[in-house]
C-alpha cells in the first residue's frame, strides 16, 4: 500500500513560492501598483540547527551549523564531468569545480558567523570519489601540491578545516585493504593520503571515525546551552554502536570483506536535537545487495529508532533502503542524494512509500533528478516534484522544524519550495 502526494499537497505545493510572486504597495485610480522580491532563507540564528544538503550535480555534500554555530561538512565528492554512468548536470554550471561552489555556498550560509566559512569539522563517510572527490578528468595540479586538488582536498585549500575525520586514519590500514580495492578507489584513497600527510606535517588535526561515540562531534562555542543535542557515531568499518553506551559489536570480520565493498564501510550518525532526530549513514547497503556489499542496515536500523528526517543510503539505490531499516526509522521526511541515473530506483520508492511499513503521511525530497530515470521510476517520479538544495531547519528547542528547497542553477539561493511548521515527535 502506498501513499502518495498528500502530504505534498498539503505542506509542500501549498507553501510554493515564485520568483515573481508579487506584495501590493498601494495605488491610483490606475490600479495598484507591485514591487517584486525573491524569497530567500533567512539567516541562521542561535538555538536553530540547519542541515543543507547541497547539490552540485557531481556527489554528495552536506553541511551543518549546529544550535551555537559550530559547523560541520559530511563530504564533498566530485565525480568529474565524465562517469560510468549518465550523471545530473554541473550546478550551478560547469564554471567552477564542484569544492570552489561549495565554498562559495558555505561563506554565504556562514555570514552571522563571521568565520569566512571555517569548518569546526569535516568528515568524509567513505573512501569513494562521489563522497570525497579523487583522480578524476577535473582534477588539477597545483604548485607545491603533492596531490590533485578535487572536492576534500580542493576544498581544504578554499576554507579552514579545523579537525578532519575519516575511517582510515592513520594507517589507512582498516579493512578494506588496499589489495582488495578496485582501481579507482586506490587512486582516489593515495591522493587523498597526500593530503593528509601535509596536514599532519602542518600540525593540523585529523582523526579516526569512532563507532559508539556521542563526543567526537561535540558543540564548540555553548555545550552547556544545548544539553538535549548530541550526535552518536552509529556505525563505520563493518561495526555497529550497541545502543548501549558507547560500546560496539562487529557486523563483518575482515575475512568476510571483498572487493567493491567500500559502502559497507561508510560512517553513519544520528543527530538528536530535543525531539528533533536526523539519520545519515552514507552508502550502507542492505538486503540483496551484490558486488560484496554487506548488509549493514540490518544491524543499524535496530540501534537508529525513530527519525524525523533520513538522508537516503546510498542514494536510494535497488540495494539500500530496505523495509527493517524503513519500519525502524520512520521519517516523515526522506531526503535523497542524486547526481547519477537510479538514484532512486522506483522497487526504493515503493518500499519508502509503503505504508504497511508504518503509517501516515510522508515527503520524498531530492537534491537532483535525470529525465532518463524519471522514465525507469514511472509514476514514482511524481512523488519528487521538486530538486535543488535542501535545507532542514530545525528550531530553538527541536520541538518544530521546516524543509525548504533552494534554487540550484544560482546562487541567490531563491526558495523554490517549503513545507510548514512541522512538528518533532
């Protein structure tokens, strides 16, 4: 059974803003007369935590400013202009890289900051180029640059990372080994370990993922002001937290690991915000999954709970986003990461759309969308009216919250769409 549009209809085509919209300023016998004005986000303020779930066409990027204005970045991927699949278009434009955009958008979300876009943390979830950026076409050199310069390590060299975060570091060690990586993630990974080498010859601050932990992403500026926000580590390197402390258990030995596995190991988080709850486990993989994946959404969909918002597993794609994983979660919201075709897939649609999973009304958002797939998803391509980049902002407290969906193709960052005042339960 699925549900489909309501909630739409209700919160999102509802609350439709255009560029033209129009406010009466009064008028002669000639009629009234109309001043014009685009509707932006307003500015980030103490207390609200915003999730922006940027689109460039060419990955994944996320960026936070949480309730004190600490900010974090959960990957920057660049997967060149050229792929082994058809890939959404460069956004806003082809211009600039997908790290120098991003940039950009950081320091114009950052203005009441007045931190030129400083990151407190970044963390890539996982050793792949659409999630970090690599040895791609659009990589480039760089005097007195060991390394190419694409998306985390382009990026590094546009703003200030404070303390960077990876599942590897130090040794790059951790399982999957580099024999039983396929090519191209070994050449992304060692140009990325150049980086790093830098950064630690520089003094700079970088560290291993840590499964279990609600401390390693910690507010900054005012901890004591907010003490219902925490971020828990959730999983990462084929473990999974217990639910109990911070204490871990392992899902998949090394021996069970092979090739192409990558997204098995990704780190995932939940954000908690009063009643307010956000769930982002990268590329995991669940069920009937193949390539040596291993089902990791199993194992995290009994430690998760209940979310308001889910940032799709692995871009929403055949293997991820399986029913255990839906029923645990529950999101009134789920959000999916696109720049390639089958992101989504209409067996994922369905599946999220089900309500004898769980019942009531629920959004399905996207950062971007491919004619050719809206032809493979049929209906379902419905169900995604809208793309660009998507805003969470969660209010003082974690009791309410609203999703808005900004402009892509410029960067005034127009409203497209928003859902009402909703409500964390």
């Amino acid at each position: 059974m699925r549900t489909r549009g309501i909630f739409y209809k209700t919160f999102l085509f509802g609350a439709l803003l255009i560029p033209a919209a129009c406010a009466c300023n009064g008028g002669d016998d000639d009629g009234p007369t109309y001043t014009y004005k685009v509707d932006t986000l307003p500015e980030w303020q103490e207390g609200y935590l915003d999730i922006h779930h940027i689109n460039t066409g060419r990955g994944n990027c996320f960026f936070m400013i949480l309730p004190d204005g600490t900010t974090m970045l959960t990957d920057i991927g660049d997967v060149g202009s050229k792929s082994f699949q058809d890939i959404t278009p460069a956004r806003p434009d082809d211009s600039k890289s997908p790290a120098a955009w991003v940039a950009d958008y950081i320091r114009y979300f950052t203005k009441p900051l007045h931190n030129d876009g400083a990151l407190d943390y970044a963390l890539l979830s996982h050793f792949h180029n659409d999630h970090m950026g690599g040895e791609v076409n659009t990589a480039f050199s760089q005097t007195g640059k060991s390394y190419k310069l694409s998306g985390i390590t382009e990026l590094a060299n546009l703003i200030d990372i404070d303390l960077l975060v990876d599942r590897g570091y130090p040794d790059y060690d951790y399982y999957p080994s580099r024999a039983a990586m396929i090519e191209e993630n070994v050449t992304t990974l060692t140009n990325y370990m150049k980086y790093v080498d830098e950064r630690d010859a520089a003094g700079q601050k970088t560290a291993m993922f840590e499964v279990g932990s609600n401390s390693q992403f910690v507010l900054q500026r005012s901890p004591r002001s907010y003490p219902d926000f925490e971020i828990r580590n959730v999983c990462g390197n084929g473990q999974v937290w217990t639910g109990s402390g911070n204490s871990t258990k392992t899902v998949y030995p090394s021996s069970s690991f092979k090739a192409g596995g990558e997204n098995s190991a990704s780190c995932g988080f939940v954000i908690t915000y009063g009643k307010f709850n956000y769930c982002n486990c990268g590329d995991i993989q669940g069920e009937n999954n193949s390539g040596g994946a291993v089902d990791m959404e199993t194992e995290v969909s009994k430690v998760v709970g209940r979310n308001e918002v889910v940032l799709c597993n692995h871009h929403a794609f055949t293997d991820a986003m399986h029913e255990d994983f839906i029923k645990a979660t529950q999101p009134k919201a789920f959000i999916i990461p696109v720049w390639g075709i089958n992101q989504p897939t209409a067996p994922v649609m369905q599946r999220m759309l089900d309500t004898s999973l769980y019942p009531g009304e629920r959004m399905i958002f996207a950062t971007g969308r491919l004619a050719d797939n809206d032809n493979n998803l049929g209906d379902y391509a419905d169900d995604i009216p809208t793309t660009g980049h998507i805003v969470v902002r969660v209010y003082e407290g974690g009791r309410e919250y609203q999703i808005f969906v900004l402009s892509d193709t410029t960067t005034a960052y127009q409203i497209v769409s928003k859902t009402g005042i909703l409500q964390a339960e």
